[in-house]
C-alpha cells in the first residue's frame, strides 16, 4: 500500500513529467476506459493556460481602494523552474487576469516549487500593516529524496500583489522527506503562525507542526501540532479560518487511520490560534448529513449565514459513501455547515461550480480545491484543477461561480466501487 501523499510522486517525477505538466504529474490510478483523451469537467471555465496545482483564493479586505479584489495563486513550471502565478479579479469571480509571477531562486534549475498559500494580514505584524499579502510554497522539491533538502519560503507584497520580495524561511528540513503545504493565520496575541506537514520525523511518516513570528521574518516556538502513534497514519494539509467571534477553525486530512477510506476530512477549534489542545486528539470527522464522507486535500472558507458566525464552506478532493465506494456526489459537491461551533454538522451537500466527472483520485483530478464567498455572501467562487487535454498531460485550473444555498446536491447515479490504493 501507498503511504506517502500523492504529490510526493512529484518527486520521483519530477525530470520527465514536470517539464510537460507544468508542475504536475501522472495519475496513480489507471484511468477507465474511454477516459484518456479529454477532460472531464462538466461545469467550469479555464482559468489560465500553462499548467497549475494548489490554486489559492482571497478577497482583499484590508487594502484601502483595493478592497473587494479576488486574488487567485497557483504554482506552475516552466524553464525548468517551479514558481507562483497570480491572477486578478474585479468582477468577484467572473473573470481573471494575470497579475504577476512570484520568482524564487529556490525553485529555479528543476529545483521546483508547490503546495502554496496565500493570505492578506487582518492586521498589522512587525513592520508589515494590514492589507499585506503574503505568499508560501515548499521550494526544493525536484531532487531524489536521498539528496532533497525543502523548505517553506515566504514572499511579501505592498501593492496588493503586483509585485513581491522575499521575506523569510518558515522552516528548512535536513536532507531527506520534506515540509508541505503552509498556512498561515495570526494567533490572538498577535503573532503570524505558520502550520506545515512535515515528512522528517522518522517516528511520523508524517506529522502537523506549528511555529509562530512576531515580524514575519524570524520563526520560533516549533511544536507539534497534530500526530498519531501509528506511523503510517498521516495528519496534513491544513486549512485555517478565523470565526467573527474570535474562534479558529482548521480542516485537514488524516490519512492511512480510516480502514475504508484512505484519507477522511476533519477539523478542531482553537480559542487563541495558537493553542489546539492535544496533538494525539484527531479531533472531529466530517460526514455530511447523508453519510458523504470527504476525502483528501480539504480547504475552508466563510460565508455570511443564519447566525453572527456565518456559515463555513469546505472544499475536498472527493467524496466517499459512509461505507465504503464513492458517493452519488462525488467531483459534483461542496459542503456548508450552517453552524461553524457545531463542528458535528449538519454538513450538508451542495452542487459545486466547476464539477468534474471522472474523480478517483489523482494527482491533479480537483487536487486542493480553494473555495471564496462572493461579496453579497450568497454564492460562492470555485477554484480547482483536471487534466485539460490527456491522462498525465498538462493539470489545468478550472474556475467557476455558484449559489450556496443549491439546494440538494447528491447526483442520481449509483456509487460506484473506490478504488482505495491512492495514499497520502
């Protein structure tokens, strides 16, 4: 069985199938018959040309004039150099435009980048004021993992993502598995915390660490976030979200633990942003009210709702049946959960806006979907990623826009069996 995360592959990939794939690569499960060819995505517009993976949503909210702007970033390769691409929308999702491109000498000479954020200040840290923008990817991933030395860097801008400089190194991992998928939030002591996944820990294929920095620039106070005594079990790919009443939330998959599914969707609450309980406390699985089970690469988002705390939206790779095959919903739905401190739900099923077919778990196939409300809070902006043209070919972003409230999302056709070799 396959332990590691999909987009460790990558590396092994990495020479071949970057170059053609614009920081992509080939599926671990065969595709079915009729499938290579096209792509499968039914509902949804191409959101840029030249390959894409972790696509990124965020709305200016403290940036003066800029305010209501959608940025949208992806990681991408091209010259033999991983790197981030930003794109622009004034028209709350309906249309984008490039903006700028994020350069780091780290990914440079097939040295690659991926798994990145993106996140605008809600107030001021060390010398940067609300309205900043940061931006954070793994850098270092093209090499054998012998020699692969990663590290999560991080990138300012001042302008509202027209241009950006280098800040800092949240962390930088020895030789050997790496460090994925930052996220940032600022705790309420007024810190920037920053979550990784971390492959080093040789008693933890894979584990959540947390550090935390006054200014931006110097990281201290690392500590495990998340963890489990099995090594095999892997908690990652964190997605964080502040509640208007001072809550946090985080989503994250936990692979490896699930004797059905491979990698099931959870998510804890945090009083500070800094302080989440127990690292060996999974916290609580995510099922929707119909027994869905999400599966893999969950991300978050908030929307106004029927209480002060809005409504929570979350994003997943694919969706599960409560006991095993996959879901009448599956690459077709999004959930909301009207009640954010009810962490048990009801989570219910709503029709994503770009909705994809074929989707059994790839590297590519709706990988780190990003969700954002519209400014009227009633629909929401839909951001993830297929194959545009053939099985292993370039991983396009596809984007999309859609009412909330939906209605029921659960498609007519039956389950089908799952095909659970796909490990993370």
């Amino acid at each position: 069985m396959v332990f590691r995360k999909v987009r460790a592959l990558l590396v092994v990939l990495f020479s071949a199938a970057l170059v053609i794939a614009g920081l992509q690569h080939a599926a671990l499960s065969a595709p079915a018959p009729g499938d290579v060819g096209t792509q499968d995505v039914d509902k949804g517009e191409l959101l840029r040309v030249g390959g894409s993976s972790y696509p990124r949503l965020v709305r200016l909210e403290n940036s003066g004039e800029a305010n209501g702007r959608v940025l949208s970033s992806m990681t991408t390769y091209r010259d033999n150099a991983g790197f981030a691409v930003i794109f622009e929308s004034r028209d709350d999702g309906k249309t984008f435009q490039p903006l700028s491109e994020i350069r780091d000498p780290a990914g440079e000479n097939t040295k690659g980048m991926c798994c990145s954020t993106l996140y605008e200040l809600p107030q001021q840290v060390g010398d940067m004021p609300a309205g900043t923008l940061l931006w954070a990817g793994s850098a270092g991933i093209g090499s054998d993992e012998d020699e692969r030395r990663t590290s999560i860097r991080v990138w300012r801008s001042d302008d509202h993502g027209k241009t950006w400089s280098y800040l800092s190194d949240v962390v930088q991992a020895p030789v050997g598995p790496g460090v994925w998928e930052p996220e940032f939030t600022v705790s309420e002591q007024g810190d920037l915390v920053a979550f990784y996944s971390d492959d080093s820990d040789p008693k933890h294929d894979q584990k959540l660490v947390q550090v935390r920095s006054s200014d931006g620039r110097n990281w201290t106070d690392a500590k495990d976030m998340l963890k489990n005594d099995e090594f095999t079990v892997r908690p990652g790919m964190s997605g964080v979200r502040k509640l208007p009443d001072g809550t946090y939330l985080m989503v994250y998959e936990v692979c490896n633990y699930d004797p059905v599914h491979t990698c099931t969707v959870w998510i804890r609450k945090s009083s500070d942003g800094w302080d989440w309980g127990d690292p060996y406390d999974l916290g609580t699985e995510i099922v929707s009210d119909t027994g869905g089970q999400p599966l893999g690469t969950p991300t978050i988002a908030l929307a106004p709702g029927p209480n002060p705390n809005g409504r929570v939206l979350l994003g997943y790779q694919m969706l599960g049946g409560d006991n095993g095959g996959w879901a009448p919903g599956n690459g077709k739905t999004v959930m909301v959960n009207d009640d954010p401190k009810d962490l048990d739900g009801p989570w219910k099923e709503i029709p994503a806006p770009v909705q994809i077919s074929y989707n059994q778990g790839s590297s590519c196939r709706n990988f780190s979907p990003s969700l954002l409300a519209t400014e009227d809070g009633e629909s929401m902006i839909h951001v993830t990623t297929d194959f545009e043209h053939y099985i292993g070919g370039p991983c396009e972003a596809f984007y999309g826009v859609g009412p909330i409230d939906g209605g029921s999302a659960a498609a007519k056709s039956e389950p089908r069996p799952m095909d659970t070799r796909i490990g993370r």
